[in-house]
C-alpha cells in the first residue's frame, strides 16, 4: 500500500501537482513560440529545481570531472523516485529517462514528458530493449553544433528501487550494455546515496536531506574490442559498471553515512 504522511498530502503533494501544472502550460507556450528542443528541456530542470527547494533536498555532487561532454549512457543505482530530479539538477545536458509507457498516458504529465523525449518502457523486455537501442543510435548521431545540449541516455540498471537499508545494490540487467557495445557509447556510472532516506519505496513521504552524487570516471566500449564477441564485452563492461558504481557507493557511505 503506498503510505502518505499529512505533511505530503496538505502541502508536498499539492504543491508538486500545481508545479507540473504551470511548467506543462510553460512547455504549451514554447511549443507556440516555436522554441527550440534544448530551450524547451530547460523547463524540465526548472521544474527540478523548484521540487528540490519544495522537499527542502539538497544535490551534493563530486566528480563532475568525468562527466564527459559527449553522447553517453548514463548508469546509477536506483534508490528513490528522487534520484530523477538529482540526476537533473546535477547534468546540464538532456537527461532522457526511461519511464513506463502507463505514465504516458497520465493527464499534463504524460504528454509533457513525451515532448521532452523521455522514452517509453513497455513490459515486453525485447520490445523495451529495441526502443532503448534506437534511443542509443539517435543519441550517438546527434550533432552538438550552436552550443546544443548533450543528450545522455539515463539508465537504472538493477530495474528497480532498492528496499536495502544498508543501499545494496542488486544485479545489473545485461541489454542495456550490449546496447553500449553495439552503438560505441561510453557508460558515465553515478553512485547515489541519501534518496533513500527522503523517499523510501512504495511512499510518497518526503522527508527533508542531502542526496550524495559521485560521478566516477566513465567506462569506453572500445577498451573491451578484445574480449570475445558483443556478449562477453557487454557481460565485462557490466561487471566493471557495477563494480566501479558500488566502490563508489561504500565511499559515500564511510563519508556521509550516520
């Protein structure tokens, strides 16, 4: 059963809805105006910033060295519905997120988030995995002439949220890094702790905090080109994804952990 506090249901709740609300006409008026793509996903990390201040949750990054500025793919272990808004608020480019095809179809916000880009999910894995490939291929042909956004494919690789108090993370599911692999993009692993705290699973109680995000040093298909076929490189640059996210994870943990 999802649990709501009184606090969520007067004020968080409402005040998320009525932000929605305004950045949807906002997005109705750019599309008039005929505003660019890159102008129009700006209204997205507007959105992400009056939420933040809203929740009273504070983004601490490290490592924004290694976000490269190039098409890539984005992996973070999942910890809450506010490691979106965290991922936002920390990338400057366009964050495309994967989202279930049912959030689509939710009034103002489904067709908002369909504008922005963001890709739909459906519940055949094999259907999913080939949107997510031409989502890849779309990407790595972007021209980033004029100052334009850097697209990044952003992915949750365990499929879903953590329960863990302790933020194990689980299994990473393998498409996703065959997808890599075939269309050459570098995996940028972020390692997220805090979100779950705030915003456990299966509650829309937001509880005020700090979510730590660690950008650590990316992963290129490239360097895999001598290990076997696409199925051995993508199942190594998975392991090493997960390795390098969860060293990164016990390094937020020892540091900001109580």
């Amino acid at each position: 059963m999802l649990k709501f506090s009184l606090k969520s249901a007067l004020y968080q709740v409402p005040g998320i809805i009525f932000f929605i609300f305004i950045y949807r006409i906002k997005i109705e008026c750019d599309l008039l105006r005929k505003r660019s793509h890159d102008f129009i996903f700006g209204r997205a990390q507007g959105f992400t910033n009056r939420l933040l201040k809203l929740l009273h949750v504070e983004i601490e990054v490290s490592g924004m060295e290694n976000l490269i500025n190039r098409p890539a793919i984005i992996c973070q272990n999942h910890t809450s519905i506010m490691d979106i808004p965290a991922i936002l608020n920390m990338v400057k480019g366009k964050s495309l997120f994967c989202a279930k095809v049912e959030l689509f179809r939710i009034w103002v916000f489904g067709k908002g988030i369909e504008i922005l880009g963001m890709i739909k999910v459906h519940k055949d894995d094999k259907k999913t995995w080939k949107v997510l490939s031409e989502a890849a291929k779309k990407i790595k042909e972007t021209e980033l002439d004029n100052e334009a956004l850097t697209p990044y494919l952003v992915v949750f690789p365990e499929g879903t949220r953590t329960k863990d108090k302790d933020y194990k993370m689980g299994e990473f599911k393998r498409g996703l890094f065959s997808i890599a692999v075939k269309h050459n993009l570098p995996i940028i692993p972020i390692a997220t702790y805090g979100g779950l705290d705030i915003t456990p699973k299966g509650a829309w109680v937001f509880s005020k905090g700090t979510i730590y995000e660690k950008v650590l040093e990316p992963l290129y298909p490239e360097d895999y080109e001598g290990v076997g076929g696409i199925k051995e490189q993508s199942t190594k640059l998975q392991n090493d994804t997960w390795k390098r996210i969860n060293d990164g994870l016990s390094e937020l943990i020892k540091t900001h952990g109580s």
